[in-house]
C-alpha cells in the first residue's frame, strides 16, 4: 500500500511543481553538485536567523534537492521517517502510518514571491470541506512566506490515501542566484493519525530555507 501511494504522490508531485520530466539524481551527480547558497537580495532578513529548537527525539536534516535547487531546505526529523524517493527538486519522506513529507524545489520566473504566495493560499483548500485552520505570512531576504496548518476533505487531490486529512506546510517565493524559486514543505497525514500530527506540530516551527527560521501560527 505505501509503494503505490508514494508512487502517487511523486506523480502528484510532478503535477503540482509543474516539472516536465522526471529524473533520479545518481550517487555520481550527488558527489559532484554545487556548494549551497544563502538567500539574500540586499534587505535584511524579517525572520530570526537563529536556529530554531529541535526536539529531544529528532535531529536537524538538510533536504537534498540535488542540483536544482540552490536555496539549502532542512528541519528537525525523528529516526521513523524514512527518506524515500526523490529526484532533483523533490524528496519525499514516509512514516509507517502512511504520513508523509514532500519537499519541492523548483524556479518560476512567470511569477513574483508575492504572487507565487498568493496563488498558493488561493489554491491549497479550494476543495469544498478542506479548511484553513491558522496561517502566517512573512517577508524573508529575497522574499515572501506562508505557513499553514489545515484540514484536506476526502476528495482532495492531497488526501491521503482518499480519506480526512491534515495538512501543515510552507511556500515560499525566494530569489537566488537570479531567478525565483518556489519552496514548498508539505507534511499530510490522515485526520484520525494524532501521532503524526503531533510530530508535525513540533517539526513544522523548524523548517529552515537558507539561515532563516519561519514564523510558525498557533498549531492547537
């Protein structure tokens, strides 16, 4: 059952960061990839850029999005959380109860951090009984972020596995090395997987992007 519904969701995966193509990063790529990069623009960042507090039972991890994504992406995982597949601008993580964690990182030049934020906020629980339950918005050193923590109706393409849902997650619209990338950090479980949601109110206030920490809303 996990297979296949990680198989989906890397699909999904696809659809949503709109990439054209699907490719699996080699061991030989990964040795090679560049130096990540900080964000900046000039502006000093809104956000604290220390770091935020990880839990006793979890250890800070840096994502790799291969070669892709130059904007470093990392947060505070619990050794039940398996790496799974990914490929350049993509990781998925799973847990036994079918929870998992998606990371995309992928450039969009069509847009502007603000719109890429906006066009997410619209977007995220449009579906008709999915609902926002506490959000935050922000400004970073090269852009713009939202946080979030909501409910997924069944029928959502999100869902996991067609049932109630959760979600707790982040988009941001970030400029680097001259261009405009959006980062978006996806953490979805069944509604009746209160462990799951618990570790994701924990993990969510450590999403790091670069050197800075986001402002997470209130996650009762």
């Amino acid at each position: 059952m996990k297979r296949s519904f990680a198989a989906v969701t890397l699909v999904l995966g696809l659809t949503l960061s709109g990439c054209s193509a699907f490719r699996v990063s080699s061991s030989d790529e990964a040795g090679s990839k560049p130096a990540k990069v900080g964000i900046g623009d000039g502006q000093s960042p809104s956000p604290t850029s220390t770091g935020p507090t990880i839990p006793d039972d979890m250890s800070e991890t840096t994502v790799d999005l291969g070669d892709k994504c130059p904007i470093e992406v990392s947060l505070a995982l619990g050794a039940d959380w398996a790496d799974g597949s990914g490929y350049d601008g993509y990781r998925l993580y799973t847990a036994d109860s079918e929870a998992i964690i998606t990371v995309n990182c992928f450039d969009d030049d069509d847009s502007s951090p603000q719109g890429l934020v906006d066009q997410a906020r619209e977007r995220m629980f449009s579906t008709s009984g999915s609902t926002l339950d506490s959000e935050t918005t922000g400004s970073l050193s090269g852009g713009e972020y939202w946080v979030f923590h909501g409910t997924l109706a069944a029928d959502d393409m999100r869902a996991v596995d067609q049932e109630d849902s959760v979600i707790f997650g982040t988009v941001a619209g970030l400029s680097a090395d001259g261009r405009l990338f959006k980062i978006s950090v996806d953490m979805l479980a069944q509604a009746d997987d209160t462990e799951a949601q618990d570790q994701f109110r924990q993990m969510l206030p450590t999403v790091r992007l670069g050197d800075q920490v986001l402002k997470a809303p209130d996650l009762r």
